[in-house]
C-alpha cells in the first residue's frame, strides 16, 4: 500500500511536469500554424510572427529541459524514498524477530509448563530485574544532570547574551549625553571600589574576631571539662595527669582570650580608621549620583536605566534560578537513590514470596500425588501444580512490564519538560529581541525626529532625504519585528516536531515491549468455548398425561481481551436453541482484578421481558477451597427489578 501510494505521488508529479510540455508544443503549435497561414497570404507581419515562433520554440526547448530535469528528480525523489519505506519495513521485520525471540524467552514456561520453574530461574529474573533498575537510575541521574548542565549553558548563554545589552544601552546613553557622562560614572565606580575595599578590610576582622571568639569559647569548655575531672579525683588529683591537662587547658583559654582581645582591638582600629575616609566617601559619592541623576532625568535616558536596572535584576534572578536548579538535581538524585532502594527491597520480598510460593506449591502437589489414588486425581494434581506455577511466573513477568511502563513513561516526561524549559527560553528570548529593536527604533527615531525638526527651521535642501530616512526607519522596525516572530514560530514549530518525534520514537519502544509482554499471541489459549444441551430425558408422566421435557442446546464463546496477572477482561457471546421457545442470544463482558473482584454487564435478546444485566462477586482462596458471594440485578417485564444473591463453595 505505501508503495503503491509513492507510485501515485511520482505519477502525479509527472503529469504536473508534462502539462507544462505539453502548453508549450501546443502554443507552438498555433504559433507555427499562424505563420504558415501568413506566409500563404504574404502578410507584412511575418517577420513579427517569426520572432514569436522562435520565441515560442527556446520556450519549448526550457520546458524540455524542465521536464527532463522534473524526470530525473521524480526518479531520485522515488528512489529515496522507496529506501526509506525498505529500511523501515527491515527494522520492523527485525523488531518482529526481536520480540519473537524475547517472547519464546521469557513465555517458554507458560508455553511448556513441563519446563518448570525453578528458584534458579526466579532468581535469574529478580537479578535481571534489579540490574534493570540501577541502569534506570543511572540513565535518570544521567538524564537529571544533563538537563542541568543544558539548562545551566541556556541560562550562562541568556546572562551573556543580556550583558551585552546592558552594554549596549550603556553605550547609547553615553552617545546621549557624551564624555561626560562617562567620566562621571567611571568616578562613580571608583568611590564604590574604594568603599567596598574599606568594607572588605572590615568584614575580614569581623569574620576573624569570629573565629576568635569560637575558639576561646572551645577552650573555656575544654578548662571546664579538666576542672570538673581534676576535682573529682580530689587529693589524688595532684600531680596527676589530669592536673597537666588543667593547666594546658588553663594556658589554652588564656591565650585564646588574649586572641579574642587582639581580634576586637584591631576591628575597632579599622572601624575607627575607616570612619572619616567612610564618610568623605560617601559624601562625595552622593555628590556625583546626584550630578549623575539630573545627567540622567531625560525621559529616554531613564527609559534605558530602567531597562538596564531590570536586565540586572534579571541577571541576578537567573544566577538564583541555576543555583536553585542545581540543588533541586542534587535532591531529585538523592530522591531517585532512595526511591530505586525502596524498589529493590520490594523485588527481594518478591522474591522469597515467588520462592516460598513455589516450594508450598510443590508440597501441596507432592501431597496431592501422595493421596491420588485415581489417574483423574494425579492429573489433576499435575495440572493444579501447573496454574500454580504460571500463576507465579505471571506474577515475576508483571513485575517486569510494570518497571519498563514506569521507564518508558519516566522518558516521555523527560522529553516533554525539556520541550518546555527550550521553549520558555525561546520565548524570553524572542521577548528580548523585540524589546531591543524597540529601544534601538525609539533611539533611532528621536535623533532624526530632532534633526527633521532642525531641518525644517533652516529650511534646508536635505529635509527630503530625511524625511523618507524617517519613513525608512519605520518600515525597516516593521520588517524586523516580522522576522523575528517568524523566526520564533518557525522555531516553535520545529521544537513541537523534535518534541512529537522523541515521543514518538519512545512509543515506538514502548509498543515493541507491550508486544513482548502480551500474555501470549495464540488466539485460543485466551479463548472459551462451551456447548452443553439441557432437559435431554424421557418425557415426564403427571398422573396419565405425559410432557416432553424443555430440550435445549447451549453454546457460548469467551475471549480474554486482556489477560495478565491482575487484570482480566472478557468479552463473551451466547446463543441458547429451544425446540419449544424462540432463539436466545446475548453478549456480555467482565473485569476480573487478581481473582478477587468480579464486575460484569451483558444484554439478552429473544427472552421475554429480560434485556440487560450487571453484576459483581468476590470470590476468595483459603487453602486449597475457593469461597466466593455474587449479586446480579436486571429489570424483568411484569416483576420489576430483580436482584439476586448467591454464596458459593469450591472444595
């Protein structure tokens, strides 16, 4: 069929292409006919109609040319194509070996049961398990990591990138307001240097008087500590190695305390120096921000500070926001070690519960052997051994296709926060360069605005071209603004495709294991099928008069639509043959959770005044007998709604 649909996209290709000939020899056609008919009549217009045949012919000769051209790239268009389509259908013939090679691995138990399973084979699968686990949280710490190390880079990338317009800004202002302004900032920037060295020095001896003061507080506990084990020896205390160590003790806390005083004296020695170089400072840099400030009170120079202010702001945010990422990786890793120790303990429960399953399994058909005293019994007791033992490995193999949906779906999250961290990036982004090319229009526009104004008092010869500079700005901002929003588009929707073929891909694996995993691909190991005929006797004799018993044949047919260790799902289909009462058929389905909860639904046709049904049981396995209680309802014509009850016992 996809072959089949590139032959029609090559054909239609190629009548597109031969049309376009095809207009053009028939346009030749005409043209020669005419001159012909022309030259008949000796018409003095025949040199004209020459030249338009000519033309017409290097016309035709071109659309030859396409269409050859148009020829060899339908042929190549197809060919790569028709490649693609054979590698595509390789890799799924390969898939398909694959997953019939890990079903026949991993179903050869259910399938053959006289394999058996074994503790070997338990452990083997809760090995591979485990080990699946750990490359899981080793992909997802991997995965964790590198999305930080990217959203780090974007984020590095963005503080660089706005730097530079603080720059640029910064470099309008001062072609706004000159040399000046940037000599009276660079003074600015020395006072600060100066006052922040000055602070520096001070915060030093504090951070020193501080340590100085933790230590002489240790060595005053550490005096305590030897006075209090000095005493308690009372008159032995002399001389003792406990009274050495009260007198160490003793010089320690008084030397710490001298270091204490020294730290304090020489802080409040710079706190003095600092003093009035502080203020003078201080002063002086008041003195120039406000010089600065009125520089400044231009409406578009503080339309620039602001812009600069909020770039810096945002700068520091983005600083916070990678330190925030950071500790957010480091506890999701921590968050991801806890949780895959959480599991692993999980599958080591399991495995001494398939493991003590197993073994009571084997007890229960060993004494089984034991008291079968018939053949029906011994098989029976084989046969009883063998759900056991597909009950458990169906247990070990949901386990299995639990951790790979938890991956698969673990991926497909990734794949769709990274998607949207790139894209609130790309819109910041485009954000940015919009509000750039505003201010650098708004700039742009004041300075010709002024010297069209100018232009205009002088009454001078160059107010045209000024003029229409102004009009060219415009349209020039308009064309800018454009490209960038279709650009942003143009990205947005090639990240969409990124995100749809990432995902894409990951359901493509996750089919492949749901393929695995399917209880099995042998329709009628899933299916039920019964036939049963009711009342077949001699007829029943009431006092002379007999009456031939209600014969009928029934016959009903199940199929388990999901079929795996704790969910069933039947759907089911009924037809019941009375000699003496019309045709009955119905059609129903039940969920079934792990054997234990019954819910059922289903509709009858031919039974007079019964349509549909639910229902619901519970049935539960205490030792080797099975006790169970079901309710059914269904509206019933001339009786109203019916519930029934029924209790049940399997020994």
């Amino acid at each position: 069929a996809e072959i089949a649909d590139l032959d029609k996209q090559k054909e239609l290709r190629l009548k597109e292409a031969q049309a376009s000939l095809t207009a053009a020899e028939e346009k030749l056609a005409k043209a020669e006919a005419k001159l012909i008919s022309m030259q008949e009549k000796q018409s003095p217009e025949i040199s004209e109609q020459q030249r338009l045949v000519d033309g017409v012919s290097k016309e035709l000769e071109t659309e030859i040319e396409n269409y050859s051209s148009a020829l060899a790239e339908a042929d190549s268009w197809y060919e790569d194509e028709l490649n693609i389509l054979n590698q595509a259908h390789a890799e799924r013939l390969k898939s398909l070996d694959y997953i019939n090679d890990e079903r026949s691995r991993l179903f050869s138990i259910i399938d053959d049961p006289s394999q058996g399973l074994t503790d070997t084979i338990i452990d083997s699968n809760i090995d591979e398990l485990i080990e699946r686990l750990k490359e899981f949280q080793s992909e997802q710490q991997a995965d964790l990591k590198s999305a930080e190390s990217e959203y780090t880079a974007r984020r590095n990338k963005e503080i660089t990138k706005v730097s530079e317009d603080i720059e640029r800004y910064d470099g309008l202002i001062n072609e706004e307001l000159g040399e000046d302004r940037i000599q009276l900032v660079d003074k600015i920037d020395g006072i600060n240097a100066d006052i922040n060295e000055l602070l520096n020095n001070e915060t030093k001896a504090e951070e020193k008087l501080d340590a100085a003061k933790q230590a002489a507080n240790e060595a005053s506990t550490a005096k305590s500590d030897a006075e209090k084990a000095f005493k308690a020896l009372g008159e032995n205390g002399v001389g003792s190695a406990e009274e050495t160590v009260l007198k160490n003790a003793e010089k320690a806390h008084e030397d710490a305390v001298l270091i204490e005083t020294s730290a304090a004296e020489t802080l409040t020695g710079i706190k003095s120096e600092n003093q009035e170089p502080m203020k003078s400072l201080n002063t002086e840099l008041a003195v120039l921000e406000k010089e600065l400030d009125i520089m400044e009170s231009n409406i578009w120079i503080k339309r620039l500070k602001t812009r600069i202010e909020e770039i810096e702001a945002e700068i520091a945010l983005m600083e916070t926001e990678i330190e925030d990422k950071q500790s957010s990786t480091e506890k999701a890793v921590n968050d991801i070690n806890e949780d895959i120790s959480i599991e692993i303990e999980v599958l080591e429960k399991l495995r001494a519960d398939l493991k003590k399953d197993l073994k009571r399994g084997g007890l229960e058909k060993e004494l089984a052997l034991l008291d079968a005293r018939t053949q029906n019994k011994t098989e029976k007791a084989e046969s009883d051994y063998d759900i056991e033992v597909k009950d458990i490995y169906t247990t070990l193999l949901d386990a299995m296709y639990e951790l790979e949906e938890r991956i698969f779906q673990a991926r497909i999250d990734a794949v769709n926060e990274n998607n949207a961290l790139i894209l609130f990036d790309l819109e910041k982004d485009s954000q940015k360069q919009l509000e750039s090319l505003e201010d650098d229009y708004i700039f742009s526009r004041r300075l010709l605005s002024q010297k069209v104004t100018k232009l205009k008092k002088e009454e001078n010869s160059e107010l045209p071209a000024a003029e229409e500079e102004l009009v060219n700005l415009q349209d020039d901002y308009n064309l800018n603004v454009k490209n960038v929003k279709v650009e942003t588009a143009s990205k947005t929707e090639e990240i969409a495709l990124e995100k749809e073929s990432a995902v894409k891909q990951v359901k493509e694996e996750q089919k492949i294991v749901r393929l695995i995993y399917l209880q099995t691909d042998t329709p009628y190991k899933n299916t039920s099928f019964t036939v049963s005929v009711r009342n077949a006797g001699i007829p029943i004799t009431f006092a002379e008069e007999s009456s031939p018993l209600p014969l009928s044949i029934y016959t009903s047919l199940g199929y388990a639509l999901l079929n795996v260790d704790q969910h069933r799902v039947i759907l089911a289909a009924m037809l019941e043959y009375s000699f003496y009462e019309p045709i009955t058929f119905g059609f129903g389905s039940e969920y079934i959770f792990n054997d234990l909860i019954y819910v059922r639904a289903g509709y009858l046709f031919g039974k007079a005044g019964q349509s549909f049904s639910v229902g619901f049981g519970l049935k539960s396995k205490i030792g080797t007998s099975q006790y169970g209680a079901d309710y059914g309802f269904k509206p019933v014509e001339d009786y109203g709604y019916i519930h029934s009850f029924g209790i049940n016992a399997q020994f």
